[in-house]
C-alpha cells in the first residue's frame, strides 16, 4: 500500500469490484506494483459466476471559494441565530421567575 494513499480503504487502494449478487469483493490487480503487466481483469464473479460491471468513476470538483459578500451574509445569520437563542433563553427565564412569583410556594 502506497504512503500516499494510507487514509484509504484496502478495498480503494487496490481498485476493488463488489459483486451486486453475493457481495464478495474482487480486487482487480491491474494497478497492483506487484501484479504482472497487462494482468487480465476478470469479468464474473469468482464466487457465483455473476458478471461484473465496471465502477462508474465520480469526478469530484472543488467547490468554489464563497465570495466575500457570501461569507459575510453566513456570518450575519450566524449571529442572528445566536441573537434569537439568547433572546429565548432570556424570555424563558422571565416567565419562569414570573410563575414563580404568582405561584405561592
């Protein structure tokens, strides 16, 4: 296992294929430094002989960097959401030292 890649799964690091019918795993050894070149990459199932088809690849993009008005409208809500607790704790504790002003102990 690559250095590079040591957050990974083994399963990820060796570019495996599970089976849709049993579930068993089967490691294609195509990108493997210990596999032979051009080793070929079985097309079923070792185990119940289903065929195997190849794993769609995602194309992960980064997501942009929020523009400064962006951030700053998040951080203004941020503080309105806090704002909105404090007030109801607030509230809170005012009815309650009310109700226990009326309600005699």
């Amino acid at each position: 296992m690559d250095v590079e890649r040591g957050d990974q799964s083994r399963e990820d690091s060796t570019n495996a294929i599970r089976c849709r019918t049993c579930g068993c795993v089967q490691t294609a050894i195509d990108d493997c430094h210990l596999a032979a070149p051009r080793a070929p990459r079985s097309t079923s199932c070792e185990i119940c002989g289903a065929s195997l088809g190849q794993r769609s690849r995602v194309v992960v993009l980064e997501a942009p960097e929020p523009s400064p008005v962006e951030s700053h409208w998040a951080r203004w809500l941020e503080q309105r959401r806090l704002e909105r607790w404090i007030w109801f704790g607030f509230l809170t504790g005012l009815a309650f030292a009310l109700t226990a002003m009326v309600l005699p102990f």
